[in-house]
C-alpha cells in the first residue's frame, strides 16, 4: 500500500497530452557550420589575408608610437614634492622554503632594500626643448616618455627609452605636467616638475 502510494503521483503525472498546436522541423543551419563557411569564404575572398596584414600593421603602428598618456602637459611652472612609497601588505610575504618575510598589515618601504639607483625622467619626446633637457641630464637617468616614439628616439639618439603605458607611473607618482623628474632622497622620492622656457615663437 504504501509502495503503491509513493507512485501514484508518479504515474498521475506521465499522462499523454497529445499534439497542441503546429509543430515545425528545425531548419536553422548549424553554428558551428555557419562559422566554418564563413570563415572559407573569407579565406578563398582573400579577406583573411588582409585583416591578418592590417592587424600587423596596426600593432607594429602601437608598438613604434604608443599612445599618449592622458592629463599630462608641458609644465608651465615648477612644482616640488615628497612622495613616500611604503606600502601596507594585504597579504603574508614568504621566502622560498615557506619562511615569513612580512607578515600582512606590516608596512613595508621598498627603498630600504632596493635603491633607486638612476633618477627617472618623464617627458614628451615630440617636444625638441623636453628632449634636449633630458639628454643633457645625468647620463644615467631612464629616460621615460608619456608621448612620442620611443624607437625612432632610440635609434637616432643612441639611448634607451621607455614609455609610461597607460600612464601608471605618472598616475602613481601624482605627475601631471612634464618635464618631471623623481629621485631618491633617503627614505623619500623627491618629485619634481620643471618648467622650461617658453617655447620660441618663429620670427617673421
């Protein structure tokens, strides 16, 4: 009896319905086969072979001149400032046998074991004045563009540059105008803007 009552409900539910209103037979092709003849299409077109050209073409474009870093001018006043690089660990900083480091909530600055050895200078490398200053800096500065093309530079200046991608450092560093330059001053990086003279105007 009770066996019968566990599978009444069962049996009440798997009751034939019948048909209810029109039925229709799939039609749509399939996805995977629609990508596969598409993609045939492209490459027998020749469209493949020019999207993968304009790709290349394109990152070679981003790789020779990146693009500029937002917000950041050409200094028309000189600006000073302290920036402190401790930082407060959110997690426990091990060494390679599992050993603790820093344990997480210890405040950690990183210029008491890694000296910032050159200075850091930041400039727009399409400005002549902002690159002769640069270059006449300390021969062992990075130099570090927020626009410009750091290869060409490279190649005509015989110096490595860099580029800040994304505007990280000088987001990090509070630099909104350049020429600009950071170095170690003890515990402290000393960051300044400085303001070159204005531009020459061309005579007429």
């Amino acid at each position: 009896m009770l066996l019968a009552a566990l599978l009444y409900p069962a049996q009440a539910l798997a009751r034939d319905y019948g048909q209810r209103g029109t039925v229709f037979p799939v039609i749509e092709r399939d996805l995977l086969e629609q990508i596969h003849s598409r993609l045939t299409q492209m490459e027998q077109s020749g469209e493949t072979a020019r999207l993968n050209s304009e790709l290349k073409r394109r990152t070679i474009a981003r790789v020779n001149r990146p693009d500029p870093v937002t917000g950041i001018v050409r200094a028309s006043e000189a600006r000073r400032w302290s920036f402190d690089p401790t930082i407060t660990l959110a997690a426990d900083i091990t060494g390679a046998k599992g050993e603790l480091i820093h344990a997480a909530g210890t405040r950690v600055n990183p210029l008491d074991s890694v000296q910032l050895r050159s200075p850091l200078l930041f400039l727009d490398g399409d400005d002549p004045d902002q690159l002769a200053w640069a270059l006449k800096q300390d021969a062992s500065a990075k130099l570090i563009l927020v626009k410009g093309a750091p290869l060409e530079l490279m190649k005509a200046r015989q110096r490595r540059f860099y580029f800040d991608q994304g505007g990280k450092l000088t987001a990090r560093f509070g630099i909104r105008s350049v020429p600009a330059r950071v170095r170690q001053d003890g515990r402290l990086l000393e960051i300044s803007e400085i303001a070159l003279p204005p531009k020459r105007r061309p005579a007429l």
